[in-house]
C-alpha cells in the first residue's frame, strides 16, 4: 500500500465513523432531519430486536421521533467500533460495514419526570450493524440494524 492509498483509508474510516457518531446524536437529540440526512434515498433500518420496526429510514424516523417521546433523556454510547472497509484491487472500495456495541440508558417519562435531570430509569444494550455507502454527498448509511441483547427497567 502507497502513503496516498493509507491516507485515504483513514480518511474513509474517520468518515465513517463520524457518520456512526451523528446516528448517535441524531436519535439522542430527536432530530429527525438530521437522522434522514444520514441514509441514502434507498437507506434502511430495523429495530425489531428491540421491539420496534423495519423498512425505509424516513418511515422509521417517523416511527422513532413518535417513540422516543417516551424517552425524554436518552444517551446513546457506541463503542467498540470495527470498521471493515471493502477493498477492490487494494484500494479503498465504496462500501463498509461497521459493527459497534451500544449501551443506552433513558429516562422514561411519567409523572414522577418533570424535566429536571434525573437518572436513567431504562438501559439497552447490545450490537449495531450499519451497512455504508460512499455517495457523491460522502459516506451514507444503507443500512441500520439493531441486535438487542439485553434490557433492564427500574421503577
């Protein structure tokens, strides 16, 4: 591999991984538009291991933004982050994949939650999949997938 091939295969994977990063502040903050913006125009997401559903990412952005207002306090943490890069004749390709474990605590709301800072009352956890494209705009998800491994609910 020349310096120039190296160079843009960390120029790719920081890329990526900023996209990985917005997914995270996207859902956290409840923008929408921005979560869109994220996916290319045939993108995709499916969070049925966690409950929810799959198919287009600007239906399932309606969906999240109707169920996340039962979260007002949600962080999501994505770590472990293992970039595969395709690669076609030793140079970067146009796609990646990326799986990274998350962990998520968020606050429910009820009547005890009156919008101070409160402690999490719910934490998800377990393994994204995101599927990416690299596109004239840059890299774009294809792809989300949730892999749920465990919940856990205080009162």
């Amino acid at each position: 591999m020349t310096q120039r091939v190296e160079l843009a295969t960390v120029m790719d994977r920081l890329a990526i991984d900023s996209v990985v990063t917005g997914y995270a502040v996207a859902v956290d903050d409840g923008d929408w538009a921005a979560y869109r913006a994220l996916f290319t125009a045939a993108g995709r997401a499916d969070y049925r291991s966690a409950g929810g559903i799959e198919g287009p990412a600007h239906e399932v952005a309606r969906w999240l933004e109707e169920t996340m207002r039962l979260f007002p306090v949600r962080q999501h943490l994505i770590v472990n982050r293992r970039i595969d890069l395709e690669t076609q004749d030793g140079s970067a390709g146009d796609r990646a994949e990326v799986k990274a474990d998350f962990l998520n605590p968020m606050r429910l709301a009820g009547e005890d939650f009156d919008g101070s800072v409160t402690a999490p009352n719910f934490v998800a956890a377990g393994r994204y999949t995101f599927a990416l494209a690299r596109t004239p705009d840059g890299w774009r998800l294809t792809g989300v997938t949730v892999h749920e491994k465990w919940r856990h609910v205080s009162a």
